[in-house]
C-alpha cells in the first residue's frame, strides 16, 4: 500500500479499473458488466473525472453522453501494435497465455497463474 512520509496509508489519487490499470483521466476504457444501462456494455468511453467520495469515474461515451460508472466495470482500452503482434514470438506467448485463461476474461488469475507457472516447473514460492 501507498504509504505517505509518516508511514500512514495513503490512497492513490485515481481508480484501478477491471483490468488493474490506473485509469487517469483521457483514458480510453470499455464499458463492461453493467447491469443497470446494460445496452452501454461493449461501447468505448473516455475517462473525465474520478469522484473519490461517490467511488465512481465520470467517463464521456463517444456519442457525448457523460455516465458516472464504478472502475470494476472499466477496462482499459490498449492500443495495439500492429508491429508487435505481427512477431511470431509475440503470438505464440499470447497464445500460450489464452491457453491458461479458463475463464476468457483476459486477465490470469491467480489460480490461473498458479497452474501456468507449475506447466513450467515453477511453483507459487517465485512469486
């Protein structure tokens, strides 16, 4: 945990999202796993202001619209690079990793992580 110079926790100035990126503002996101305003999953939005007392990211949907969402239904937008994912070494670490991902979400887990480090003779103890 963030500590200030008098050892008491301190909170980082801006949310983590779904997939355990800091979302500052300008970044671009994907709307996901809402119930309410559930027609909103899968659209793109951009970051504006974290509301730290209501624990919510006013995030601007490319139609304009300005939604307040919590950040465990925001996941990160990266960009790709066309260059890197054309390098064979590249696919084949993605592909492996899918492999591990039982649960499709993008993210291992880590009883995910767990079973792909014994796949290669590693054990929890590295981590």
């Amino acid at each position: 945990a963030l500590q200030t110079p008098g050892g008491m926790p301190r909170t980082p100035p801006f949310p983590r999202g779904s997939g355990g990126c800091v979302l500052y503002p300008g970044t671009r996101v994907l709307l996901h796993s809402l119930k309410d305003g559930n027609e909103l999953n899968g659209q793109e939005a951009t970051c504006e202001h974290w509301d730290k007392t209501a624990g919510r990211m006013h995030v601007k949907l490319d139609d304009g619209q300005v939604k307040s969402l919590k950040p465990i239904n925001l996941r990160k937008v990266i960009e790709k690079d066309e260059e890197v994912e054309e390098d064979p070494k590249f696919k084949k670490v993605v592909e492996i990793f899918q492999n591990f991902d039982t649960n499709g979400d993008g993210i291992l887990d880590l009883a995910e992580f767990t079973v792909c480090l014994k796949s290669l003779g590693l054990s929890e103890q590295c981590l």
